[in-house]
C-alpha cells in the first residue's frame, strides 16, 4: 500500500464559450495520471473547475446579450457534463464565482501576500490583452499584435495594487534547476528558466471595478476588483479549504506528499513563475510538479474558443457510444507534452483500426475458440515467449507515466497486441479446433487439445495483463475487458493475475465498427 498523498488539478478554462476537443485532452491527461495513482494505492483527490472572473467572460456575456452570471452558469455547467461525459474522475469542481470557499481562500492569499510586504499601490500603463487577461511589453508583441491570439491589444491606465513578482525570481529559478520544483517536459522547463533569467518584474494584481464590470472577487476593503489570475490560481486551494475548513488542505497541500498541476503551454508561465512567487510570498507550500501539454490543432491552427474553430468533444461520446475513442485517440496519437493535430477520420481509423482490429478482433477470435473448444474455461497459462512479453508490459506503462509519455504507454500495449496477433496467426490455432473435431486416437487428442489449450491460454492470460494496464487510460474498455474475461477489476495493480479455470464470456462487439464519419461543417 503506497499511502502518499497526491493531489492532481487542471488548470480551470475561461467559460466564454463551450468546452472544445482541446481542454478534453488536459481533462484525459490528468485523469489517467489520477486513476494511474489511484492503481498504485496512493491516496488521491483530483481537482477540476472553471475561472468563471475574467472580463474575457463579461464581454462574451456582454455581446450575447446576457446577464453575466447566467451566462457564466450555463457555460460553466458545460465544461462539468464534459468531465462527466468523458469520465473524468474528480473528486471536487470548482467554480470561482458561486464557490463561497474561494473568496476566503483568495482573500487569506491576498492578505498573507500584504502582510508580507509585498503588495503596494502603482500607477500603470500598458499594452493589454484580454484574452490572455496580461500586460504584455511592447517587445513581446507580434507587430503589434497578441502572439497568443494575433488580435490588437487595449492601452490600459490606471493606479493598482502591484505584487513584487521580482523579489522572487532568483529564488524560483533555483527550485526549478534543483527540480524541487519539476517542470516537465525538459523544453518547457527551458522556456521557463529563460523567462526567469531575464529577470522578472513586478505585476498589476488589481483592476478597477469600471473596467471589471464589478465582476470578480473584490480586493479586500476596496472597490476594486482582484486580477483574474491571482484569483484563478487560487482555485488550487479553494477546493482544500484553505481560509475556510483548511482539514483537506492540511492533508493534501503538505510538503511531504504531491501536488501535480496539469496546464497548457500558453499558460507555463503564470504556473510556474507567478503561482509559485504567490505562495513563496503567503507561506504556503509549492507545486511539487507541474506537467505541460501542448495545443490541439485543426488544420494546423491552435483549436480554441476564441479562434472559432472548436470541435465539440461531445459529439464523439455521442457518435461513439463511449468516450473511450476520443480518449483513446488523445492519449495515444497526441504525445503528451507536444502540439498535435485532430483529425476525425483519424480518430475513425484509431477506433476501427486499432482499438477494433487489434484488441477487439484478437479478443473475439480467442474467446469463441475458446468457447467451442473448451466451453469458454481458461486452460492452464504456459511459460511462452508471448507470456513472458506480456509479463513485462505493466513495468513499461509505469516508466511511461513516469515520464509523462502516455502516448509511449498506449504504443506499448498496442505494440504487444500486435506481438499476439502474429502469434495467433502463426500458430493457427482453428486447425487444430477443427482437427479435434475429428474421431482422432486419445494420444494425438490430448496433444492437439493441449497444444490449442496453451494458445488460447497465453492469449487470454496477455488480455488480461492489457485489461488492466489500460484501466487509467480506458476505463469503460478495460471495465469490459475484465467483464468478459471473468476476472475482478481490481482497485489497485495486481499483476498476480490467475486465469486457470476462469470461465469468459463470448460474443460481445467491444468496438463496433461506425457506418460514417462526421463531416466537417
């Protein structure tokens, strides 16, 4: 039993618009590492949630005609019935604007930080993006242009509450190169160092009330407005307690356990320098890692709300009667820390192809010999070649989490799969079900029977070993898998798998194969 305590976030998504295909693959990441922990006997809790504060938010509202919490309601609803749909297993959803935790958790950060010395009052103009919610420096900008989102930049005056973001520069950049605090992968982390070598300055946390709409936390004992992202980052402790019942908090932010963040790479920054500098500031204790995906890209464009190219992640649960072909294409054919593009005939061709002709075929070719031959009752498993690759399997899926390669994870079982087929083939185990079928002498009969026996049992023996490693990536799949097999599926790894005598099941499609694919609208 590993007891470690291990918490596991996403980052929280603006609710301008409806979730799209490219916040599904960060919910997917961190919910395999999530159910990987779990496996592992770790003591976990997993966190989502909304950023429901940004003016981003209030001008969406505002051009829908609508009142801004309604709207920000009805959004945020969405992007919890996604997690629901794609069966992201959560234990807490937090959204920043009704979660009346978050207010005494931003206000006890914002006090911890004042007390400090390290909030004081400015006046400021600059160059800002509002779907970024950040000032940028003109020499950051791309001909004068957001380099995020290629839109023109607001030139914003006012006198703020500034946090000295520089007095902790130094002092974060060492916690990165010693890896207390472990950024990943290694070219983000260099992105990273680079940004903190260059030296940091200190950064507008407030914003007026006008310009906010009213909209947002409010800076303690003023009528000015937090800025969204002191308030979002927050969100990590607000679903702890912390400046409220702070029992989950002291349970699972503590220095000896985990505490993993899931991000994109267009927000790196704000997680890796601003988040930590906030809690060196409070007192409280650092993200232990913070692991960074790439973008999902259509056409070779960033898939986003903004860009008005969102796929509705939706819509394949649908169409696939199971969030495991999306799941399955985004962990597999998306490597973890890159830039990937999506494709529905691909996403087609992972399901019918791999998913169904690899897994779903081998398992249905094994069972119904084995259901004809030997009434569907696992036969003794023989020390083969096959059985020793399979035995090694979950060692390569643990190093692959560990390296936050998932997609490695997914080609490992995958390429085992296509190690079974071959042998499957070579070894033609329906000849000898149909020789058996045959008036043969006892001696030629034991040895066929035993000789197909030993082919169907190393095979559903691999199965079973594939079942469980893709419990954190499929879970509705491997659910199935064990089903069918008549074996338990287990709460944690056990690889100790007996399948001598076990009685499966025949006959079910796991994959059926899908008449069209959407078309583009």
């Amino acid at each position: 039993m590993n007891s470690t305590k291990t918490y596991i976030t996403t980052s929280i998504p603006y609710v301008n618009a409806a979730p799209h295909v490219g916040f599904a693959l960060e919910l997917v990441q961190a919910d395999a590492y999530a159910r990987h922990s779990r496996l592992l006997g770790k003591d976990v809790r997993f966190q989502c949630g909304t950023d429901d504060n940004s003016l981003k938010n209030v001008r969406a509202a505002e051009a829908a005609g609508r009142p801004v919490a309604d709207f920000v309601a009805e959004n945020a609803d969405r992007f919890e019935q996604l997690g629901r749909r794609l069966q992201i297993s959560n234990d807490e959803f937090v959204r920043t604007s009704t979660d009346m935790r978050h207010i005494a958790c931003v206000h006890s950060l914002w006090n911890a930080c004042a007390r400090n010395g390290d909030l004081y009052r400015k006046s400021y103009e600059g160059f800002y993006c509002v779907g970024c919610e950040q000032f940028y420096e003109l020499t950051d900008l791309d001909s004068g242009r957001c380099p995020e989102h290629s839109i023109p930049l607001e030139i914003v005056k006012e006198e703020n509450w500034f946090f000295r973001l520089s007095r902790y520069g130094e002092r974060i950049r060492h916690l990165i190169e010693t890896n207390e605090i472990e950024v990943v992968p290694v070219h983000r982390r260099n992105e990273i160092l680079a940004l903190l070598r260059r030296g940091l300055e200190d950064i507008s946390v407030s914003r007026s009330a006008e310009r906010a709409r009213g909209w947002g936390v409010p800076v303690p004992q003023s009528d000015e407005v937090i800025y969204v992202w002191f308030d979002a980052l927050a969100n990590y402790l607000t679903g702890l307690g912390y400046g409220s019942d702070e029992s989950l908090y002291k349970r699972y932010w503590s220095p000896q356990g985990e505490r993993i963040h899931f991000v994109g790479k267009g927000i790196s920054k704000f997680h890796a320098i601003y988040w930590p500098a906030i809690l060196l500031s409070a007192g409280v204790p650092l993200p232990s890692s913070i692991f960074i995906h790439g973008y999902l890209t259509l056409d070779g464009r960033k898939i986003g709300k903004s860009a008005g190219n969102g796929v509705d992640p939706e819509v394949f649960v649908q169409d696939y009667k199971t969030p495991d072909a999306l799941r399955y294409y985004l962990l597999r054919h998306i490597r973890s820390a890159d830039d990937g593009d999506f494709s529905e005939e691909r996403l087609e061709a992972a399901w019918s192809g791999e998913l169904g002709g690899q897994l779903g075929n081998l398992l249905n070719r094994v069972l119904t010999l084995l259901a004809s031959s030997f009434s569907g009752i696992t036969p003794s498993v023989p020390d083969s070649a096959l059985v020793r690759e399979a035995t090694i399997l979950p060692e390569k899926i643990l190093n692959s989490f560990d390296k936050y390669e998932l997609h490695i994870g997914l080609n490992e079982i995958f390429s085992y799969l296509g190690s079974a087929n071959r042998e499957f083939t070579r070894k033609a185990p329906w000849s000898d079900a149909k020789a058996l079928a045959v008036e043969l002498g006892s001696a030629e009969r034991k040895a066929i029977s035993d000789r197909l026996g030993a082919t169907l049992a190393e095979q559903v023996y691999g199965l079973a070993i594939v079942a469980q490693c893709l419990l954190p990536f499929l879970p509705e799949t491997a659910s199935r898998l064990h089903a069918t097999l008549g074996i338990p599926c287990p709460a944690q790894y056990d690889f100790r798998i007996s399948i001598t005598g076990v009685k499966t099941s025949s006959g079910e499609i796991l994959f059926p194969r899908q008449t069209a694919v959407r078309t583009k609208s």
